[in-house]
C-alpha cells in the first residue's frame, strides 16, 4: 500500500514517525512519501518537505509568509495527485492540512486524520468541514472523543502517542553537569524562540547554584542560539531533550507538546508563551479555553503556572521558578501529574492507529 503523510512541525514529525514504524509491522510492502523531518527520514519516509521549511507560527507571520504557504499547498496536492496513495494521513498541522483534506476528499482519496485540530479552543464551525472530509479520525485526549459525539461525528480515542516515547526510556544525555538542572525548552520555531528565550535567559543569574540548559533541535541551527544566549552561562543541549528532562530538577516550558512532555518526566515547570502584539490580539478573541497548556486543558484545572504575553517577564518568571523548586510545590504538581497520565489513556497509540488505518483501507 501507498502511504502519504503530512506534518509540519517537530512533534507531528515524531508522531509520524512511531506511525510509519507500526505501518510497517502491519504491512510489509508499504511505501511512505511524506512532508516531515529527520525522524520521518530515519523509518525511511521519502521526504518532500522538510519542517524546517513549514514552521510558520502566529497569525502575523502566516500572513507574511502567505505566498510560500500558497506555493507548498498547491505544490503538495499536485505531488498527492501523482503519488496517488491509497491513503492519505495528515498529523496536526491544520491550517495546512485542512486545505489538503478537501482537495483529497475530491479526488476519491481517503483521508485519515491523527491528532485532532483544537477545534475544541477555536474555530468550532470547522467540526462540519471535518464530518464532510476525514474518512477517520484518532484523537489523543480524552476529552476530544465526547466533544465529537457531541457533534454527531464518531472518532476514536487511541490513548496519546507520548506514553509509548517516553516509555523506550533510551535517552541520551552527553553533557556532564555538577549542579541541579533547569532545563529550557523554548519551541521548535525561529518565532517563537526569539520572543521566549531571552525571557527564560533573564532569570539565570537569580539562580547561580543550578545549570540552565537549553534544549535545541537539528531543524534550527546552533549559532541561532548562541546569538540569543550571547554571554550568559548556560549550555546547549542538542537534539537531547528527553535526556534533558530526565536529568532536570526544573523547567521553563513554550506552551505546546513540550508542556505534556515535561509532565510525563515529572517535572515541575512554568509554562510560557509570547507573541508578536498582533498575533496575540486575534488569539486572545478568537481562542475560547480557561488554559493554554495541555497540562492544564486535560486536567481541567490550574496545575502548572502560565506566563502569557506581558506576564512573561524575567520577575515573574523567577518569582515563579522559586516556587516550584520548593518541595512542597513539587509534590502537589507531581501528584497532579500522576492523575494527568492516567487520564491520557493506554499506551500503544501507534499501533492502533496503523491497525485502523490499515483494515479501512484493505477491506
């Protein structure tokens, strides 16, 4: 069977991948063309474009960025059209993947969907464009599955892709390091690491007994954080972010996947998020959720801290760091993290995924 998948961005791509690894088991003739990054290429997807390519964040910068995103999108559905796959699997990545989804349906392409658009956080009218296009759809939060049925649209819930990374326990951590680490984990894009970092950096010299350490990715060049990290002491921890987290006492956290992540290491974290003043205006009246982290959305209450826009500043952000790394603290958000992984479900979402997907399409 021919399989084509589209992600684009750094956890769509590592999602993907464990996919494109349980598609495998399931079927041995399998061939993959995908939009993705270097995990994806790894399980020995042909990759079409990498992430690194596709990472525009905000509403500001899609707009500027709008004729590149309009070339991709249009290049992508003639590339699907000559591939003709028996599936298309589109991971995330809705602004792009929505566009894609109704040019497929059209043309008598089944389109599965894993990991749901927050349609629950915004633009909710999308849940009838979803019914008319996605054959299938695997949701990965617990919530997701009652909202649909809700809508009169069944999907299935396959527990959270997370649980199985987490658990391969593999981890590299090269750096060898005497003091407590806090761990920073500023996004996977150029955006939002040049608004976030420097505010994560402006606190290191309140804490000169812990090593802070950055978490960077193979997507983003080395000398883009050194230019950011100028002078200050603080370490470079590349492509080893779950080596990171397994090592670090604490952690300053971009709003994102990266805030689950870090729950399932059980670290204690402040949550941040910053933004161009445009971007964060059309944000704040269109998205309708009392949270912005994924800790706090599933367990429906305030467990870690969120610094938003202004709030996200060097003196709240020790103030805040001091707090979890208080033991008392740390033992309330650690109890609350053990309640989260249990409301995520069972473990082995990739291979449900790849079951499903490969009986619909065979049958």
């Amino acid at each position: 069977m021919k399989y084509y998948i589209i992600s684009g961005e750094a956890s769509g791509d590592m999602h993907a991948a464990n996919l494109v690894a349980a598609i495998k088991e399931k079927d041995e003739n399998s061939e993959i063309r995908a939009w993705g990054g270097d995990r994806l290429q790894q399980q020995g997807a042909t990759i079409v474009k990498h992430i690194k390519e596709l990472a525009f964040m905000g509403f500001l910068e899609v707009i500027v960025n709008l004729p590149t995103i309009l070339k991709n999108i249009s290049f992508c559905k003639k590339d699907i059209l000559s591939y003709n796959p028996d599936a298309l699997i589109l991971v995330d990545y809705p602004a792009f993947n929505f566009r894609i989804a109704v040019f497929a349906k059209q043309n008598g392409i089944k389109v599965f969907y894993y990991i749901s658009p927050q349609i629950w956080a915004w633009k909710k009218s999308r849940i009838k464009q979803i019914k008319k296009m996605v054959d299938k759809m695997f949701v990965i939060l617990p919530f997701e599955k009652d909202y649909y049925k809700a809508h009169h649209f069944e999907v299935d819930f396959v527990g959270h892709p997370l649980l199985d990374e987490i658990e391969k326990d593999n981890f590299s951590f090269s750096l060898q390091i005497n003091k407590p680490i806090i761990a920073l984990l500023p996004g996977s894009r150029k955006q939002e690491i040049s608004k976030i970092l420097p505010q994560m950096l402006g606190v290191v010299s309140d804490f000169p007994d812990y090593q802070f350490v950055v978490a960077t990715t193979n997507s983003i060049e080395e000398e883009f954080y050194k230019n950011i990290i100028a002078n200050n002491n603080v370490l470079l921890a590349k492509n080893e972010t779950y080596g990171l987290l397994k090592n670090a006492k604490a952690a300053l956290v971009t709003s994102g996947t990266a805030t689950l992540e870090t729950a399932l290491f059980n670290v204690p974290q402040v949550v941040c998020y910053k933004t161009n003043s445009v971007s964060y205006q059309i944000a704040k009246r269109l998205v309708k959720t009392k949270f912005i982290s994924l800790v706090n959305i599933v367990m429906d209450k305030m467990v870690v801290e969120e610094l938003i826009q202004n709030e996200l500043n060097p003196y709240n952000l020790s103030s805040s760091l001091s707090k979890i790394l208080e033991n008392t603290n740390r033992e309330k958000i650690q109890m609350d993290y053990n309640a989260l992984k249990i409301k995520l479900g069972e473990k082995g979402a990739s291979n449900k995924v790849a079951k499903l997907i490969f009986q619909d399409i065979v049958k």
